[in-house]
C-alpha cells in the first residue's frame, strides 16, 4: 500500500512539473525555483521526473519550446521569428536559432517558408501506419466554443502505440468503479506532425460525470485546461487522428487567421476502436486556439 502511495505522489509530481513545464515555457523556467515551489530537493524532482516520463527536464523543456516554435512560425505569420523566440523562452535570437536548426536540421526562416513542408513528408514516409491514413478533412467544418477546466483521471505512455493498453487499463479502472457514466478523453502532448510517434506522450483520460460511487484513488488525477477550442466532429479509424492534428496544425489554422497556443489537444470519444474492439470511432477533436 505504501509503495503504491508513493508511486501515486510520484506520478502527480511528474504530471504538476509537465502541466506547469507547457503553460510556462514563455517564461525563465529555472528548475531550482522551482523544486522549491514544490517543496522537493531539485535532485529529487529530476530522479521522479525521469523515473515516471523517462526523460530529462532540460530536454523535455527544449523539446516543448521548439514544438510551440514550430507551430508558431506556421501558424502566427504576423510575429517575426524573434518574437517567436521569445514567446518561446529564448530570450537570445542565437541561441533559438542554434537550437532549431538542431532539432530541424533547417533554420527558422525555412521552415516557415516551406521547409515545414518537407518536414511532414519525411514524418509520413517514416510511418507506416501514417501513410495508410487516407482521411480528407477539407469539409470539416468546426464549432468555436470556450469550455471550462475537466477534472480527470488518467494513463500516460510516451508513444502513440501503446495507446491500446492505456484504455484496456482504463477500462478495468472504470469498472471498478462501477462507472457507467464518463467520458473518455485521450490527450495529445505532442504534434505528429513534427515528433516522432515513437516519442509523442499519450494521455488516456477518463472524466467521470456520475460520482455516486467512492472513487478507486489507484489512479493519479489531473486537468485539462479550459479556453477557447475549435471542436471537429471526425468518424473514421484511430490513425485518423493523427492525420487530422498534423492537418488541423498546419492547414487549418493558418488558413483561418488563428494562433497555436502551448494548451495540449484532445478527442473525447464517442465509440473507440481500441477500447470496444470496434473498427471505426467517433468523436470530437478540440484544438486550442488563439488570436
């Protein structure tokens, strides 16, 4: 009982330092303040972060800023790529370049300028699983909506193949809890259409509408933060979803005036294949937007 204490307190640790990682990386994120905040020594907080997400923080940091800088250049024409930097917490224009280019083997004026192009085809061929996906979205229409904070219990694996086990595990969670009435919400960290699925965190969620039973604590609970989202409603295979963020990223905002914001997105499933054995889903995908 103690070890699972543990493990639990470990893995809402992990999960508050990624959470506060992504909403802050515009900021000096100086890990001594805070391991402080978090009343952990800071060589603690590494050990916990890289025994749960198996990953460096300094690495992980540099990896959501670039992220965020490579969805920005696409989709926030209207800022030069040093105010890029900075909204991405690379006060020094050198070292944003530096580190792009490492990570893109391209520098920030070529991505935005096409590169990024030639990025999502390389990212494709080297999917098996990608290339199959054959959906169009071009009709897809969405709903602009504010939703609020959602409150819920979750799985994390790094890599988008083992989305399966994080439902079946999940599945047997809201069983236990005799829960007939939830949603099922999966969480996307990461844009496919710049890292590697084999890379890409994957969050399996369930929010549980119907409280009336006491809630089984063996899981850690977390929120998915509110704001404004454009809602799709998709039907089709799993690989779909991935198609559709890499598309929603890199078409549709551009094309519609909006900006990427560091908020994760998410589908809440209506029917899904990986949990009812089912060979399509349904649900409704919500990308963070702002002006």
């Amino acid at each position: 009982m103690k070890k699972r204490k543990t493990k639990l307190i470990h893995n809402e640790i992990a999960n508050n330092l990624m959470y506060y990682i992504i909403h802050h990386i515009d900021t000096d994120l100086n890990i001594d303040a805070i391991a402080k905040d978090f009343n952990i020594s800071k060589f603690h907080l590494h050990r916990i972060f890289k025994e749960q997400l198996n990953a460096n923080i300094y690495e992980t940091i540099k990896s959501v800023r670039l992220q965020k800088a490579a969805n920005l250049l696409i989709a926030n024409r209207d800022h030069t790529i040093t105010e890029i930097g900075n909204m991405c917490g690379y006060s020094i224009l050198t070292s944003f370049l530096r580190a792009f280019k490492s990570r893109f083997g391209q520098t920030p004026k070529q991505w935005r300028n096409g590169g990024h192009i030639a990025h999502l085809h390389k990212m494709i061929t080297q999917e098996n699983r990608l290339l199959l996906a054959s959906a169009d979205f071009s009709h897809l229409t969405p709903r602009i909506v504010t939703v609020k904070d959602r409150e819920v219990y979750y799985i994390r694996y790094r890599g988008y193949h083992n989305a399966a086990f994080a439902w079946e595990k999940l599945k047997v969670w809201s069983q236990s809890n005799h829960s007939e009435s939830h949603h099922r919400i999966g969480v996307y960290y990461d844009n496919p259409a710049i890292t590697p699925l084999d890379q890409c965190y994957y969050v399996a969620c369930i929010e549980l509408t119907d409280m009336k039973t006491p809630i089984d604590k063996s899981l850690p609970k977390s929120h998915i933060r509110g704001g404004a989202y454009a809602v799709f409603t998709l039907e089709g295979e799993y690989d779909d979803i991935l198609r559709l963020i890499q598309w929603a990223y890199h078409h549709w905002l551009p094309s519609r005036g909006f900006s990427t914001v560091t908020a994760s997105s998410y589908c809440i499933f209506e029917d899904n294949n990986t949990l009812d054995n089912q060979k399509r889903f349904k649900c409704l995908y919500h990308l963070p937007i702002g002006l």
